[in-house]
C-alpha cells in the first residue's frame, strides 16, 4: 500500500496566487518524520522542512508554509504569493525512523508550474 | 552546507553495457543511500552503501545488478550493470550527516540507454 499519497499530480496557478499540496500519509507507527523536498527543472532534491510526529505546530517560513494535522494524517504545504521560481515537483515523504531504519518513503510528486 | 557531488552528471550508454556513478561529499557522512527515479515517477530506494561492508538492498534490486561500494565516510560508487532501455533513469545518491537528519541529495545522474 501507498504510504505518502499526493493525490495532485500536476497544478497550474497565475503568478501570486496562493497555491496549497496536499499529503496523505499512513503509517502505524506513533514515531515518524514527514517531509517535503522540491526538484526543479534542473533535477537536484532541495530539503525545505522535515517535522516529527510529536510536533503538530504549524510552520511558516517565508511564503512557505506547512500545516501538520495527525487527525486527518496530512502535511499539506502552502506557497503564498507564487513565484515563476516555485515551479517545480514537490515530493512529500514519511519516515518510520526507527522503526524501518532510514527508509525514505516518497510519494509521486505534484508538478507545480506557476505561469508570470 | 556540504557539497554533495555526483559523476557523471548525465550519459547515454549502449544496451548490454555497464557505467558506474560515484558520490563524493566534502564531509563525513553517517549513511549514504543510492535513489533511482524513473521518468516522470517518485523516487525509490535502491540501496543503503554500508562502510567496509555490502551494502543493503531493497525489495526488487540485487547485487548483480547494481553493486555498490562505500570505501570510506565520503565516497561511494553505485554500478548499473548490463543496461537495457528501461535503466533508462536519473540515479541519485543521498547522505545522512549525523544522526538521524533529512537526507541531502546529489545532483543526480541522468541515464539514458539506446
């Protein structure tokens, strides 16, 4: 079974548009990581924010901003005020660290083109 | 931050042939992990390289096909051996620095077979 499911596979919005990824992960475990990582065109992996099950705070970093909701087993990542620069696949993953040692989980990435 | 660097960054090779990918990082690593994407598709884990010692696969992925070494704390190598049309991927190599911390990729290695 799928553990991180990111259901959106591609999204289009207008430059400065607040655009939101959503995530759905599963796991048993009481103990885990999720995570986001962004690719653009050029194909590196870039880390933007790891959060660990017992931390339910929501996060912003800039226009970045991360909603963790255990209930409903998301972590859906908001971009306000979208750039041209924000185009890119976003991977969102799970770790059951230590439980599966350090086996990364992906999903199969949203594809985000912001048009100027 | 440390620099993560992959060789080559991208080759086209011919079928039945073998090439082989190293990962460098300018600092000590804990645990290095070798990541295949195929196009269009998420990652998946080829393998954890293991310092002095085999490396670990996943479900699906063995020896023959893809060995790996790790000599020391920075280095590693990932071997694509007998390439056919479908290896056809970018091959990324990942590292944990201390402890338990979000992994950090390489570039990639984009891979294509005619």
């Amino acid at each position: 079974a799928q553990k991180v499911t990111q259901a959106q596979t591609e999204i289009s919005v207008v430059e400065k548009e607040d655009v939101t990824l959503d995530c759905v992960y599963e796991t048993r475990d009481t103990t885990y990581y999720l995570f986001w990582y962004k690719q653009p065109p050029s194909g590196e992996l870039v880390f933007l924010i790891r959060r660990n099950s017992f931390d339910e705070q929501n996060e912003i970093s800039g226009r970045y901003s991360w909603n963790f909701q255990k209930s409903t087993s998301s972590f859906n990542f908001t971009i306000t005020a979208s750039q041209v620069v924000d185009s890119a696949v976003y991977f969102c993953a799970l770790s059951e660290f230590p439980h599966t040692g350090n086996q990364f989980y992906f999903g199969t990435g949203t594809s985000l083109t912001v048009i100027p | 931050s440390a620099v993560i660097s992959q060789k080559p960054s991208r080759d086209i090779c011919q079928r039945g042939t073998s090439l082989t990918i190293q990962c460098q990082v300018d600092s000590q690593v804990t645990m290095m992990f070798w990541y295949r994407q195929q196009p269009g598709q998420s990652l998946t884990l080829i393998a954890t390289a293991n310092q002095g010692s085999e490396a670990t696969y996943e479900s699906g992925f063995v020896i023959d096909k893809f060995p790996i070494s790790r000599p020391n704390l920075t280095f590693s190598t990932l071997t694509v051996s007998n390439m056919s049309p479908e290896d056809s991927s970018i091959y990324l190599c990942s590292v944990e620095f201390k402890g338990f911390q979000p992994q950090h990729f390489g570039d990639g290695t984009r891979l294509s077979i005619l």
